[in-house]
C-alpha cells in the first residue's frame, strides 16, 4: 500500500487499524508473499495490495496448504488515491472481518 493512500484513509477515521510492511507491529519491507500471507493469517488482517504478479500463485500455495487469509482486496490500476480510500473507509465501516475470510476483491469495484 503507498504511503499516501494510509494517509487518505485515515483522513476518514484515524483510528483505523491501518499498517504497512516495514512498520512497526507489521513484517519488514522485503518479507516475501508467503510470509506476508502467514502474518496476515495469525494477527486477522486483511491485504490490500496492488502485487499481481506474483501474491496469487503464493495464494493459492497458501490455501492449498490448509492456510487461511482475513481477505484481500487488490488495487486496480484504473483506481485512484480518492476512490481507493474511500472504498476502504467504507469496507471498515460496514463489513466485520469474518465476512473477509478467504474472499477476494478488487478496488474500486
């Protein structure tokens, strides 16, 4: 996730649970996908990212291996920053994360 999208979604409620990799309390940058998706797994996060390359086949990997994940919503190139927040504001406030259990999406719908 860009910096300046974390920004934007807490410009709509800034006590959105809200990490990026190489926080604190989040995996370092450059942790690999499937290390990503066991984090994400064991602290109920969902993913959202614009890695289409290479995070499905590791998600399929991580299924196929009895894992789960909290959801994961993928950033469509068409998006912009406004319509990214916006949507993710909006999946905070009328979604409960058990919703999200191995379900995927793409932003903006």
């Amino acid at each position: 996730m860009p910096p300046k999208l974390k920004t934007a979604v807490l410009r709509f409620d800034p006590t959105i649970d809200i990490l990026r990799v190489g926080e604190a309390n989040a995996p370092p940058l450059g942790t690999l996908d499937p290390d990503i998706l066991k984090y994400l797994e064991l602290s109920e996060r969902l993913l959202i990212t614009d890695n289409r390359k290479s995070m499905p086949g590791h998600l399929e990997k991580h299924w196929s291996d009895g894992g789960h994940i909290w959801g994961l919503v993928w950033l469509r190139s068409s998006g912009n920053l406004s319509s990214w927040a916006e949507t993710i504001y909006i999946i905070w406030q009328v979604t409960e994360a058990e919703e999200w259990i191995d379900k995927l999406d793409w932003i903006p719908i």
